[in-house]
C-alpha cells in the first residue's frame, strides 16, 4: 500500500482504484491509510476508492471522501469549460514555435537534430537533401522531446490544455486548504472499529448535461455536440493536465550544400529560433573558410529574421582531444575567432553563459552537451512573444480541417478559395482575418503560403514537406544526392538527365517523370514564380533552366574585362550578396530574352551570363564575391537595360528577401576604369544612361506584381522606341 501511495503522488493517470476484496481483504493498516491520504493531498486525478473490507476510522474516510469529490469536481468544471470552448470557440496560449537548423554541409545538422530528439548517433547518415522537417513536443523541465502524433487533433488538445489551466489552480487551492487542515492537527485520531464493504466515494464521472449553449448566435460552434462529448474522454482529459507547460517545435533541418541556398530564402521565416551549427575542427585547421560560411548563414538569418535568436552550436566536441586542458584551450581559441572575426555586426546571439563561450559546444557521438543545448532552446522560446500569444480556436480548428480534408483528398495543396470556404464553416468570415491566420501558420512551418504576388496567394501548400522534396528532385548536389538513375534510365530518359546535370538544363518529359502528371504544372508555375526556374526555348530547344545548380564559368569566356560596352555595377557590399540573387537575374534575364524575338541562345554559369536581347545586342552579367556587373554591348540599349536589372532586384528584394537587400548601383565612366554611383550619373546626365529623353531608373513597379505581368512591363520597356 505504501508503494501504491507513492506512485499516486506521481502518476495521474488513475481514476478508479480498488484495494481489497470482500473474499481475500488485504491489511492495509493504518500506516497504509495515512500514505493514501497524504497522496490524495498531490493527486488530481483520482475519483474513485474502493477499500474493500478494511477497518478505517469515520475521519479518515471524511477526509479520503472529500479529496476525491474535489477531484471530481475539478474533472466535472474541466468538463464543463471544454464544451464551452469548443462550442462558443475561444482563445488559447499559442506555445508553438519554429527552430531552423542552419550551417554548411557537413557540419553535424542533421546529427545534432538526432541528438535533440534522444536518437542513436549514426556516422552513416546522409546529408539532407533540400530541408527535413518534422514535429516535436517538450514539456517544461522533461528534458525529453517527442514527435507530435501525426493526426494529431490540434483544437481538442489545446481546448483540454485550456479547460485543465482554468481549474487545476482551484483545484490546487482546495487541496492546500485541506493540507493546511490536516496539518494543524498535531495527531491524528487512532483508529476506531469499523468495517468498510464498499467504496469510500465515487465521484460524478463523465456525466453528460447540456450546458454548452452558444452565446453567440452568429457564430457556428467548432464542432457538434455529439463530437464534443466523443472528444473529451479519459486520456484527453489527461493529457490537458500534462501539458500545462507544453511547446511544440516544427523543425526545419537545412541541407547546407550551396546548391540549396537559392531554394532556402522561401522558407527562413521571421518568428523561431535558429540553431547555426559548425564543426570546431574545421574552424581550427581552416578558419577563414569556416568563418565565411558562419558569417553568411548570420546574414541570411539577420536578412529574413533580424530579431529572430540565434544559437551557435558547435560539434565535434570530442574529437578536440581527450584531456579537458586541452578541450578547454581549443574552445577559448575557438572562441575568439567567433568574437574577433565572426561577430563583428550586431546579431541577436543566445551566449553560452554557464561556459562563458559564445556557442554551445557538442559532441553528437556521446551527446556531450545536448541537455544545456535543449534546455537553453526551450528557455529561449518560451521567453519570445509570440509564444505566449492567444490564439482563436476558430483559427486552429480551420487549420485542422484543411489539413484533415487534404490528407483524405491526397491532396499536398489547396487553393484559398478552398480555405475560405472551411473557414466560413467555423465562423472565420472576413478575408482579412483569414490572411492573418495563414501568414500565422506559414510562419510557424505548418503550411507554405507566400504573399509576394496575388498569383501565389491563390495556392496553400498543406504538405511542405512534400514541395520542398519536389524541389530537391531538380535542385540537389549530385555528387551526394543521386538521382533514381535506373529508374530515369529505364524510361528513356537518360540523355535528359545527362542534359540536366551537365547544363542545368531540363526537358519537359523528365519534369513531368519527377514530378508525376497530376504536379507537374504545378511545381512548373510554382519554380516560376518563385524564379528557381525560367523557359529556355531558343531555336528548336523546348527546356527548362534551373539557375541554382549552374557549374562555374572557363575563365576564357567571361568578356567582362574586354573594355567594349557601357558597363554598371551593383555593389553589395554594405550588407552582403545573398545566395539566390545573382541566379534570379539570370532567370529573369533569360526569360526576357525568350519573349523578344530573334533572340540567340544565351551562355550561363553559376557566375556568368551572356543574354541576347533580340537582334539588338546583348548584356553580360559577372558574379564576383559581393556584387555584379552588367556590360552592355550596344549603347543604344544601356538605359533601357539598367532600367530593367533594377527593376529586376527590387522583384527579387520584395517577392524572396524579405526587402532586406541593400546595394548600391554604379556606373562606369566611358572609356575609363572609374565608376560613379547613379546619382551622380544621372545629374551629369552621364551617356549612355541618361539624357534628357530618360525615364527614371528602374520605374517599373514591382510591388505585389504577378511576374507575368511584370515581364510583360519589362519586354514593353525594351521594346519601346528610344
């Protein structure tokens, strides 16, 4: 009996105990008694005991009885609070948030996600390809993450959480009443004689009473009444009261090779927390390089998330050498070229206080270090805003039929007509509000929604692990990610695949084989819009070009120095060049020169493009490390052309960075090596970019402009007479 009194205290998933029985009556004792009584001060859940055949003192059994009525009239009111909410629809803490793990490849991400969620090292594990998302709840203190339930009904669990919040501290205040009772009594009374046949008390359970009546009359409840009573059963009841201090982390695992870094900016979001991983034994023998990489992954993070908290975790804790002197010297080195080198502009670092480091270092091998890294996650997110906001259930409710209908539809998308119509169901009609509850769940990673333009706003992708995957069928580093080769083999489309990685060039045939029938025009439009993607047709070529994963240019073409043309320059270098602009000129350079007639067939790399702009001429664009030029070949064409490339990188600003971009634009002087900025340009009306025919630079207006009809501005420019 004593054992069973000290797992009450702890275990609150009884509500029935029987002890004894009228044929074999087991001795609990008084001793055992007492220990009962003092864990009904802690438990909260048990509503029933029976002490079968016992002998058990009228004050005892008072006290007994009245621990168990307040049990269940906490369950009763939980009960009662539950319909209310999910009948009249209310608001609950919001307790989600976003952890993106970001760093370059082979740097220990993705065996640092292992270790976060309390999975086996695996040396052999695969570098991820694209992004890897998946779902995790913490309670407060558990030091244990688990996956979130895949169907998880997300509007009864957090409506139990509510119910349970709203009457456990009544409850709680009860109990310390009666302890305090019990307490003043400086000896408890000595048993009487007496036996007890039946159960001491049982409480009301799971009663049913119609006491969930709207008040709001204009609103739909969330769901019917027969559904409430079917939802709020024993375990969910249970679990309201567990998670009281519970979050839930989607994490996104960025793949950290450079072909990626084009497709990440769509999914850096504003809100969440970052986790920048590097391997210390890199930043030992190789500091300069890894000091590049961590310096770009801080700024694209401070691009898209300025406020956002960034941890620095670095790995391979264990291979620093086995005596702790030596461990603690290569940290201390380790940390002054974070301090010196790395940290130089202000970003929203999360210090290793305990250590006095900048980072958190770690050892994926033996997890060294993996319980003050998951710690300090939580601690950081519970202290951000948004975690703590209050959410309308009409909102998560939405959420989980939009999700719950796609699954059964086999749906991976759904349009915001689609979305509409369900929320008019659960009573969220304004179209506003449902813009403020979708740019909700995309921030948080439980759906892909992007703004930019009216056109991507029409489409919701309910399964972003399934675009991202889409993507990374065309997008991915194929020295490590290899292609179903056989299978693209067998269907004929060898050559195509040969075309693919050799030219960044894709036929539709192997599009539509990735893709499958039913996405393929999908994914098509989607890579479009998001300027991953361009149509190549020149001649008798019907392809696709993918920018990102472009090779390098032969020195012996780049014409760049060649001293012909009118040559301007977009100078980065106040903030940085991101991965991903340069590329997106390239496909909108080359989808432009598709929509002018007698075009030739450009020449790109990853670094490099020569564009033909019709029988007109053509422009040179050259990558360097943090700006690039365009040389223009005909004079004739240079205003126009400037025009466009700035109209072009405030597209790209606007629809995929965040408008975080700074750059300033130059021009050179003609015939001489020296360049002005634009300004100065245009008030010595500087040829051939200004004259006083001249319209503004870059006056096409990109915002919130749908990108056909942002190229169709552009081909008007070009096409337009001097």
């Amino acid at each position: 009996c004593l054992a069973i009194a000290e797992s009450l205290k702890i275990n609150n998933t009884l509500y029935v105990l029987l002890m004894g029985s009228s044929v074999d009556p087991n001795d609990i004792g008084e001793s055992g008694v007492r220990a009962l009584v003092s864990a009904l001060e802690v438990n909260s859940n048990l509503v029933a005991l029976a002490l079968v055949g016992q002998d058990v003192q009228t004050d005892i059994s008072a006290a007994i009885s009245y621990h168990l009525k307040i049990n269940a009239a906490a369950h009763e009111k939980t009960r009662k609070v539950f319909n209310t909410v999910l009948a009249d629809g209310g608001y609950a803490p919001w307790c989600r948030s976003k952890l993106m793990v970001v760093g370059q490849g082979r740097s220990g991400k993705t065996g640092t996600v292992r270790s976060l969620l309390g999975l086996e090292f695996s040396p052999e594990i695969d570098s991820t390809v694209g992004l890897a998302i998946s779902r995790h709840q913490t309670q407060l203190c558990s030091n244990k993450w688990i996956p979130t339930p895949e169907n998880m009904d997300m509007t009864t669990e957090m409506a139990a959480e509510l119910a349970s919040g709203q009457t456990m501290f009544e409850h709680s205040l009860e109990k310390e009443k009666l302890s305090k009772r019990r307490s003043a009594n400086k000896r408890m009374p000595s048993f009487e004689s007496g036996r007890v046949d039946s159960a001491v008390s049982v409480g009301k359970m799971f009663e049913r009473v119609d006491d969930t009546q709207s008040t709001d009359s204009t609103l739909p409840p969330l769901m019917s009444q027969d559904d409430i009573a079917k939802k709020f059963h024993t375990k969910l009841n249970l679990r309201g009261k567990d998670q009281k201090h519970k979050l839930e982390l989607s994490i996104y695992d960025y793949g950290g090779q450079d072909v990626f870094y084009t497709l990440h900016h769509l999914f850096l979001t504003k809100y969440g927390v970052y986790l920048l991983v590097f391997d210390m034994r890199e930043i030992l023998k190789n500091s300069q390089n890894s000091v590049e990489y961590l310096k770009f992954w801080l700024n694209s993070v401070s691009l898209h998330a300025p406020s956002a908290p960034i941890l620095v975790v670095g790995t391979f804790l264990d291979k620093l050498g086995k005596y702790s002197r030596t461990k603690k010297e290569k940290l201390r080195s380790i940390n002054e070229v974070l301090g010196l080198q790395v940290f130089q502009r202000k970003y929203n670092i999360v210090p290793n206080v305990r250590r006095g480091l900048l980072f958190f270092p770690l050892s994926n091998l033996n997890r060294g270090g993996i319980n003050e890294i998951r710690t300090e996650i939580e601690n950081v997110v519970r202290k951000q805003h948004y975690t703590n906001r209050l959410v309308s259930l009409r909102w998560i409710r939405c959420l989980d039929l939009v999700l719950s209908q796609g699954k059964k539809a086999g749906k991976d998308w759904c349009t915001i007509t689609e979305v509409r119509q369900i929320a008019q169901t659960v009573g969220v009609r304004s179209h506003s509000e449902i813009d403020e509850m979708l740019s909700l769940f995309h921030q948080f990673g439980f759906i892909i929604w992007l703004t930019s333009t009216e056109a991507l706003k029409r489409t919701i992708t309910i399964n972003p692990q399934w675009l991202i995957d889409s993507i990374s069928k065309l997008i991915r580093d194929k020295e490590l990610h290899t292609s179903n080769k056989h299978e693209i083999i067998t269907a004929g489309l060898g050559r195509d695949l040969d075309d693919l990685n050799q030219s960044a060039l894709v036929t539709r045939d192997l599009v539509e084989f990735l893709f499958g029938k039913d996405h393929v025009d999908f994914m098509i439009d989607f890579m479009q819009r998001t300027m991953l993607l361009s149509e190549w047709s020149f001649g008798q070529e019907s392809k696709y070009l993918i920018p990102s994963i472009l090779k390098d240019s032969d020195i012996e073409i780049i014409e760049y120095d060649s001293g012909n043309g009118a040559v301007c320059e977009f100078d980065f270098c106040e903030m940085f060049l991101p991965a991903g602009v340069f590329e997106r000129v390239l496909c909108l350079f080359v989808a432009h020169s598709n929509r002018i007639d007698g075009s030739s067939k450009p020449t790109v790399r990853s670094d490099y493009g020569k564009i033909w702009c019709g029988s007109e001429g053509y422009i040179l664009l050259h990558k360097q490390k943090e700006s690039f030029s365009m040389t223009i070949n005909n004079d004739d064409m240079a205003a126009k052309s400037l025009s466009i490339i700035v109209s072009m990188l405030h597209k790209i600003n606007q629809d995929v960075m965040s408008n975080g971009l700074v750059w300033k634009t130059k021009v050179r002087l003609s015939g001489r090596n020296k360049f002005v900025s634009l300004e100065e340009a245009k008030l010595l009306k500087l040829k051939p970019w200004f004259n006083d025919s001249t319209q503004a630079i870059g006056n096409l207006n990109a915002s919130h402009l749908d990108l056909t009809t942002f190229m169709e501005n552009i081909l008007e420019t070009q096409l337009a007479p001097n």
